[in-house]
C-alpha cells in the first residue's frame, strides 16, 4: 500500500497540470501593421506574469480562453485582447488604440 502512494501522488500531479491552460502568447514577438508595411514598430515579450513593450515591463495577469488571451498591466486595470492564430506564428492586437490594426509575429529563438 505505500509503496502505491508515490505513483497516485505522481498521478494525481500529472492530472492538475493537464489541467492548466498554456498560455499561446507567451516569449518574444515584433509588432506590425499594413500601414507601414516592412516596418518592425517595436517588440512585445510576455513572460508569466510580465511583459516588456517599448523597453518597459510591466507586471501582468492573464486570462485565457483557446487562444484568446486578455492581458491586464497591473494598477492600470484596461487590457489588451490579442487573438493568436492557430500556427502561433502571428496574433492580432485589439486596443482601444490600434483598433485592431496591429500584428504580432512570433520571433523564434
């Protein structure tokens, strides 16, 4: 019997993480839009609970749902909804100030 209780803790383990929902936004990204085509108008990273845009981090939270991701800069409470595209190779970024026309491309490492 105690020998089983190592393997039902490893299961049990196993379970909660397949449970948790990756988040598909998270490493580095460029930014672009079809208004300046071939111009790179900075780089986006997000980390598990930052992001850096324009050389400035910021704390975060995130909510995501498939492959929508709400993130929220902490203290300022309006977020960023971006929509990753099923290769994950581009996202679209919706704000109140690009409204929608900004691009996100996945910088491999």
């Amino acid at each position: 019997m105690i020998q089983r209780l190592p393997l039902a803790a490893a299961l049990l383990l196993l379970a909660s993480c397949a449970s948790l929902q990756p988040n598909p936004l998270l490493g580095r990204w460029t930014m672009v839009t079809p208004m300046a085509p071939g111009v790179v108008l900075g780089i986006y990273e997000f980390r598990s609970s930052s992001m850096t845009a324009f050389g400035l981090t910021q704390s975060v939270e995130y909510s995501v749902e498939g492959n929508d991701v709400l993130v929220v800069p902490e203290g300022i409470g309006i977020g960023l909804e971006v929509t990753v595209d099923e290769d994950e190779g581009t996202a679209r970024l919706t704000d109140p100030v690009t409204g929608g026309l900004v691009t996100l491309r996945r910088l491999r490492n």
